[in-house]
C-alpha cells in the first residue's frame, strides 16, 4: 500500500534556527492541489528553515519529488536531492520554489523526474532563488530538464547544469 504523507513539513513561521540535518529523507508521496506537498520537504507559510547534509530520494508525487517551497525561504546547504518523482504533478522532480526565494549551496540535484516543469529545479512566480556551487545533472522533464524558471530575478554562481533532458527543448 502507498502511504500518503510528506516526511517533513515546516509550515508555522519557522526562522533559519530551525535546523534539518545529517538526515536521509526518503519515500514519501506529497499531495497536489489544492494542499501542495512535495514527498520529502515542505516548506510553507513563510516557514524558513535551514535544511543541510541531507539525502533526500526516493519521493515521489505531489508539488515536487522532493522539496516543495511556497511563500517560504530555506537555505538549502550541502544537500543531495537525487531520484525523485513527480510522476502526477506538473512541477519540479527535485525542488520546487513557488513565491520563494531559497538559497542553495553546495548541492547535488541529479536523477529526479517530473511530468511537465524542471525536472531538477522548478521556479515560479516572483520566486528570486540563488544557487551557488551546485551541480544540476541527470533530470528529465517535458520542459526544462535540469531548470525551468518563471523566476523574476535567478541568480546562478558557479552552477554545473549537465546532462538534463527535456521532451520539448527546454
């Protein structure tokens, strides 16, 4: 039987002192509309946590495979968020940022799949995300294998997108 359920949820204002980590976040299926949920990690209501040395795989479903942001804030730091799917959602197989200006550094986000949007990294709606010292390898989607961005201001530094495939180009 499938569990529905993301692993973990921030989603009462939490502040960068809200720590996740040295954890591995696996097998958890998310939600779509209208309670969007990645499998791993949601980050919701303004909630802005620090998120580091995480394995984060084998997710699947709902807004994203594994880490979901909406109106929320999260440094992303050190993680590796590989095979995850967003086999029913439309959105990022690895990380989706709806409204949310993350900071990612020093990640791994290969392998990870969705429908539609980014397979490794979905940026919507006055999303204003930087990535650094990342690499973006491996991830399929409709548009936009490794990057699909809506963004309003993406700032990439020092960031490898590799080997991402995308059924329309993108």
């Amino acid at each position: 039987d499938v569990e529905d359920g993301c692993v973990v949820t921030f989603e009462n204002y939490e502040t960068s002192s809200a720590i996740l980590g040295g954890l591995s976040i696996r097998e958890g299926w998310g939600a779509t509309y209208p309670d969007y949920r990645a499998g791993g990690i949601s980050c919701l209501n303004f909630s802005s946590p620090t998120l580091k040395d995480l394995d984060i795989y084998g997710n699947n479903y709902g807004a994203s495979g594994g880490i979901y942001c909406e109106y929320s804030d999260p440094l992303i730091m050190n993680c590796h968020v590989h095979d995850n799917r967003g086999y029913v959602a439309i959105y990022g197989g690895g990380v989706t940022l709806y409204q949310s200006d993350a900071h990612i550094i020093n990640c791994l986000i290969e392998d990870n799949y969705t429908s539609i949007y980014g397979g490794g990294i979905c940026v919507f709606s006055l999303s204003d995300p930087v990535i650094e010292n990342t690499v973006i390898r491996g991830n399929h989607a409709e548009s936009g294998g490794g990057i699909y961005a809506q963004a309003y201001n993406l700032t990439l530094n020092n960031v490898l997108i590799e080997e991402n495939d995308a059924d329309e180009g993108g």
